[in-house]
C-alpha cells in the first residue's frame, strides 16, 4: 500500500509489526481481565492479580458456577437467564418484522407509481437521525395510557420501528440497481405487483437482509434505552437492561458472577460478528458512505 | 375497467408503503414532534400540563448543572474525535503494512459486538480502587497516582472516553480501511515510479484521496460524542453530583429520575438541535451518493 520496496524497508516492517503487536495487547487486556476474573470466587478475585488466575481453586469449575450464579441470580431472583430469552425473542421477531415491512416500502418506492416518493423516503429515513431521547417521553406516557408500559409488545414496536430507516435506505439503494426489465417483464407475465415482490424481489434481496439481520439484530441486542425506558419487570426486561442492574450495589451476585454474566450476555453478538465479519465491514460501509455495494 | 377497480389500482402501491409509514410515523414522528410540543410545558406526566412557553429552557441555562453537561459533552466530542478517530487512521494505516490484515483487523473490531453496558460494566470494575487499571499503575512505578478513578472529578470524565475509544477505535479502523482500499492503484504507481517516500505517499496521495471517507467518521464521530449515554449511565450515572452527567444523560435524569417531563424535553430538544446541526454535514454526503431515484 505505501509503497514500500522490498528488502530496503523489512526494518519498518518489523517495527510497525512490533508496535501493532503491543498495541494489540493493551487492546485485547480488558478482554483477558474479564475472561480471568470470571474465574475467580468472590474472595479469589480481591485477593489475586488481575491478569492471572487465582490459585485458590479450579477455574473452569468456578467459572461455570458464576455463569450459573448470573444466570440464576441472587435469591432476589435477577439473574439474566429469562433476559438473555426476552432479547432473543425482541431481535429476531423485531428485524424480521421491521426488514419485511421495510422491503414492501423500499419496492414501493422503486418501482411502483408513488407520487411524491422522496418525499415518503425522506420521512421514513428520518429516524437515523434524532438521539434516542428524542422519543422517551411522548412513547412512555403512549404506552402507559394504552396498558402497553412493560409489555414485551411495546418493546417490539419500538424496535421494529426503530429499524426500518436504515433497513428502508439500505434497500431502496439495493432495488435501485435491480434492471426495471424485471419488474416489466414479471408485469406482462401478469404478475400481481404482490407475487413480483414475492418471487422475484425477495430471492434477489438475500443479501442485504442478511447484512440487515446482522446489524440491526445487534443493534436491538445491544440496546440500554429503550430497554430501561419500557420495560421494568423481569419477565419483560431485555439483557442490557437487567445486566446493569445485576452490577449495581443492591445486588450481591459478586462481581466474578457479573463479569461472567457480561461474556454471557455478549456471546450471540461476538459470534455473529466473528462468522460473518464481512457483512458487518459491508454493513458499515453503507451506513456511514452511503454506497450499497 | 370500473372506476372502483381504477380508484384500487390507484390506491395499492400505498399499501406497500403502508406498514414501514405506520411504524415509522406513530413510533418515532409522531414522538419527536410531541417532545418539542411538550417542552413548552411544565409536566410530570398525570396531571394537566401547564404551558409556560419558553420556562423549561429559562430554566436549563440557568442550571449550573446544565453547563457542567454541556462541558462535558463537548469534552466527549473532542475526545471521540482525538482518541478513537485518530487512532483508527493510525491502525488502518499501519496494519495495511501487514501480513495477516484480517486476522489483526477483527480483533481490533471485536469491541464493535460488544454493548455499551458490557463494555461500562467491565471497565468500571478495572477502574475502582482495586482493580487492574491500580494494578498496573503500582507494577509500573506510578503507585503515587492511585486513586477510584471514576469518583474522581476530571479524571473520571477522561476515564470513559477512554473507555469509550476502546470500544469505536476498531469501528473506525474498518471504515477507513474500507477508504483505502477503493483508492485506485494508478496514483500510488505514480507515486512509486516517481521515488516517492512512503512518508510522501501517505501524506500526499493516500490521506487526501480518503478525505470523504474522514469527513464522514469526524461527523459520525461527533454525533456519538453528544449522545454520549450508556457507558455514562452505568459507570457513574452522572456522578458524584452531577459532575460527570453529558446533555444525553441530564435529559434522562430530569425525565425519568425526577419526572419533569417538560425539563426532560427541553433537553431533549437542545441535543436534538446540536446533533441535527452536525448530522446535515452527513447528509449531504448520503444524499448525493444516493440516486434519487425519481
């Protein structure tokens, strides 16, 4: 990339390589710290150096009782086991819902005769824009005027809504480079609009819903606002949400249970991330360059 | 055909529209309009609220702890610009120098997959008096300056963004990566064939040609840093008193802490406005590289 001749520069080389080498190590060590100490017993983790084990027992065994202890929780009962469930349910339902409603509009506003469609595009993108704040009061008061307040439902709204303005752009850019001869000819077969949309549009869109899935999946997973916003009882929390109440004062899980409850709670979004890293890297491009390839 | 069957075929590409507009319009329109309308109003959210036109904002200037947010917020849009930017060219650049790219790209990334509250909650725990940060600091002779980092005022504002580079660096990294390598070959030949040093190729080819691509993450960068929230929130909750709080995280405590729903979105407006400003740079970017398509 820089141009670099061969031979005369192999020193540069191992330099920067010794550079990102130790770069990487104070980068991966908060990893290494949680791994280390959510092996530990309560008394193990105070009483030992944090980038080591404690000796005072057997890792792997403590480690599955703290996994167990944050899944379980205290005897006050809040674990994240029912959570890691709830934001199971609220990612895949929520990004399933919000990618399919979105196709519909990005088709819509592709190849059907809408007027004014910019204008339809640009009030269904404007939602990538507000911070979240912006939409706390106005659906808390909505949601307890209606009974939804802390129901699982009221969450799935807001996450499928909250997904479809970039669900929408990404595919609206993604139909635009579908050739129009397709649609037309799908016409004259005497294809409904709905059955073009159905059997032609949907096969070709495999995958940009599959970079949807990914993103907006961890986005919902991710998620501590709305999270914390609309949902107060265990049975409707979602993980974020209840992780950082297991870490605050009134809870005494102790803090190796909490450390290993966080790796819990991050396994389904680092796996995703690791087999399907490219996704993510094309993912990303759109969202921040505006390109749809 | 009949006028009605007409009239239907006229009506039936809104439906398509139809279930994206309801979501989008009752879930995020409909409440970015009612925050504005109800920061007019003096309102804890059951009685009738009481309309005291621009009272909530009277108020928020006159409230050191708003400017003390304020300072904050800019402090965490210098740092998410300083920190994680920056060093997200610096690895782009150096590891485009390697062999094994993707291998040491993914591990830089991987924070990326992790939440706010995850990242919040397994620093705040290296921060406190006796964890690792401590640690280090006595191995490495500086057993002077221990101290609970995020008790300590400015150090814990520092501490968070650091926490917070942590976590956007890698994020960085990919896109300007990504920025390099839609950079056509032919310059760098140019550059090669010319002597040019590979100090002179950086800085004369390869950083202007990713000019887009860094005006895009400097944006991005700092709209992030405004909304400045979760990691805020789990780590300090604002505190000790107040001193560490970002606008994000005044708003949440005026509105769902004190319930003064009409203080809460005149803050929410406030950062609405700020963010709006910096997002109209990022627009023009995606709309001039998104067709119209009319």
């Amino acid at each position: 990339m820089l141009g670099i001749k061969k031979g005369k520069l192999r020193l540069i080389e191992a330099f920067v390589f010794l550079i990102v080498i130790l770069w990487l190590i104070v980068w991966l060590f908060p990893l290494w710290n949680v791994l280390v100490s959510s092996t530990k017993t309560v008394k193990g983790y105070l009483g030992s150096r944090p980038w080591f084990f404690a000796l005072d027992g057997n890792p792997i065994r403590q480690f599955y009782e703290n996994v167990l202890r944050g899944l379980q929780g205290s005897q006050r009962g809040n674990g994240i086991g029912p959570a890691f469930t709830n934001s199971m349910i609220y990612g895949v339902v929520a990004v399933v819902a919000s990618i399919f409603s979105s196709a519909l509009a990005a088709y819509a506003l592709v190849c059907l005769p809408i007027k004014g469609r910019f204008v339809y595009f640009v009030i269904l993108f404007s939602g990538t824009i507000f911070p979240l704040q912006v939409y706390l009061i106005p659906l808390f008061t909505l949601f307890q005027r209606t009974g939804l307040y802390d129901t699982k439902l009221a969450l799935l709204l807001v996450y499928t809504a909250i997904c479809i303005p970039f669900c929408v752009f990404l595919l609206r850019n993604w139909y635009l480079d579908v050739p129009i001869e397709i649609f037309e000819a799908s016409k004259i077969d005497g294809a409904s609009e709905l059955q073009t949309f159905l059997h032609i549009f949907v096969p070709l869109s495999r995958p940009p819903f599959v970079t949807l899935f990914l993103f907006q999946f961890t986005w919902v997973w991710n998620d501590f606002i709305f999270g914390i916003t609309f949902a107060r009882s265990r049975i409707t929390r979602p993980i974020m949400a209840l992780l950082a109440g297991l870490q605050n004062m009134y809870s005494n899980v102790g803090i190796p249970a909490v450390l290993a409850s966080t790796i819990v709670a991050s396994l389904p979004t680092v796996i995703l991330l690791i087999a399907f890293r490219n996704h993510f890297f094309k993912g990303l491009a759109v969202q921040y360059g505006g390109s749809s390839k | 055909m009949s006028g009605k069957n007409r009239l239907s075929n006229y009506f039936k590409p809104y439906l398509f529209l139809l279930p994206a507009l309801c979501f989008v319009g009752l879930f995020l329109v409909y409440p970015a309009v009612n925050t504005f309308v109800i920061s007019f109003a003096q309102w804890n959210g059951i009685s009738k609220p009481l309309w005291i036109g621009l009272g909530n904002f009277a108020n928020m200037v006159q409230d050191p702890a708003f400017w003390v947010a304020f300072k904050n917020t800019v402090f965490w849009v210098v740092g998410s610009l300083l920190i994680p930017v920056l060093l997200g060219l610096i690895a782009a650049l150096l590891i485009s120098m390697l062999p094994g790219e993707r291998v040491l790209k993914v591990m830089l990334f991987l924070p990326y997959a992790l939440s706010g509250v995850v990242i919040a909650i397994m620093w705040s725990y290296m921060y406190s008096l006796h964890g690792a940060f401590n640690a280090i600091l006595k191995l490495v002779g500086l057993g002077q300056i221990v101290k609970p980092w995020l008790q300590t005022v400015p150090a814990n504002t520092l501490a968070m963004i650091i926490t917070y580079g942590w976590r956007m660096t890698g994020t960085n990294m990919v896109l300007f990566s990504i920025g390099m390598q839609a950079i056509p070959e032919e310059p760098l030949e140019a550059a090669y064939i010319e002597g040019a040093s590979s100090w002179q190729t950086m800085t004369k080819v390869i950083l202007p040609m990713m000019a887009s691509t860094t005006a895009v993450v400097v944006v991005m960068a700092i709209i992030n840093g405004l909304n400045a929230f979760d990691i805020v929130w789990v780590m300090t909750q604002g505190g000790p008193y107040r001193s560490s709080a970002t606008l994000a995280v005044n708003m949440y405590r005026e509105a769902f802490v004190v319930f003064k729903f009409g203080l809460g979105a005149a803050n929410a407006v406030v950062l609405s406005l700020l963010v709006l400003g910096a997002a109209v740079f990022y627009l023009r970017v995606i709309f001039r590289r998104t067709k119209i398509g009319e």
